[in-house]
C-alpha cells in the first residue's frame, strides 16, 4: 500500500484514553479538516514503518505523517498543533525548542499516559461525519 503524499496522518495509540482524547481534541480544532487518522495497531501504521525503516512498535509515541515524511514523538504532536486553530497552533512554535528538551517533556507524559487517562478496550468510534477521516 502506497501512501497518499498528500494527507497528514495522526497515528495514535488505540488502546490509550489520553490518545483518544488527544484524537477528539484535535477533530474539534482541526477546522479546515485536513487531518486523517489511524491507529498505531493498524495494518496502515505497520506498512508505514516499514517504509520509513523505523523500529516498530513505538508503544508510547505518536506518528505524524506529512509531505511523505515520518514525525514522532514532540516533532509529531508540535506539528500537528500546527494545523489546529487560534490559539492552539501556536503551540506549533515549540518547535523552536531544542529536540532534546522537547522529547525529555513528550517522554514523561506518554510514559505516564495510561496513568492520566487509563486503557480502553476498544479503539475510538467515529461520528458518521467523522468517518471520513478515519483511515484504519
């Protein structure tokens, strides 16, 4: 399966309520709705590690895929900001802090993301106007 170059991707973690809720969290503020998703279980997000030769399963990041290129961890969630409206994308200027301090916070939260928020059962179901976005 080829990737579509053109859509950005948010990959998260189908089993972790924080993910989810980050998942429902960006639906609500991505206004011009150009972002898709899929779960890091799905058949998509192990194809795409493959191509990007990334060592699978990343069990407490987030991927962003955009352009054809392959986000995680801090890089992912700051550039998915980015595409999110007043005043949430400018969290996206984050970016400008070293990746090292970035990552260090990113770490600490996905560490403890099932403490936060606890594991579902089940991935997120989708409104039927929000199906579209979903890709797996």
């Amino acid at each position: 399966m080829e990737l579509n170059q053109q859509k950005s991707i948010v990959f998260y973690d189908g089993s972790c309520g924080f993910c989810q809720a980050s998942v429902q969290f960006v639906l609500k503020h991505n206004s011009r709705q150009n972002l898709h998703f899929a779960a890091l279980q799905s058949e998509m997000a192990t194809q795409l590690l493959a191509e990007a030769r990334q060592a699978a399963p990343l069990p407490d990041a987030m991927l962003f895929y955009e352009g054809g290129r392959l986000y995680t961890a801090s890089g992912a969630a700051l550039r998915i900001a980015r595409h999110l409206r007043f005043p949430f994308f400018l969290l996206g200027y984050g970016l400008v802090i070293p990746a090292f301090l970035r990552d260090f916070l990113y770490r600490m939260i996905a560490r403890n993301r099932y403490h936060i928020a606890g594991r579902t059962a089940a991935c997120l179901l989708p409104t039927p106007q929000q199906r579209s976005r979903f890709l797996a």
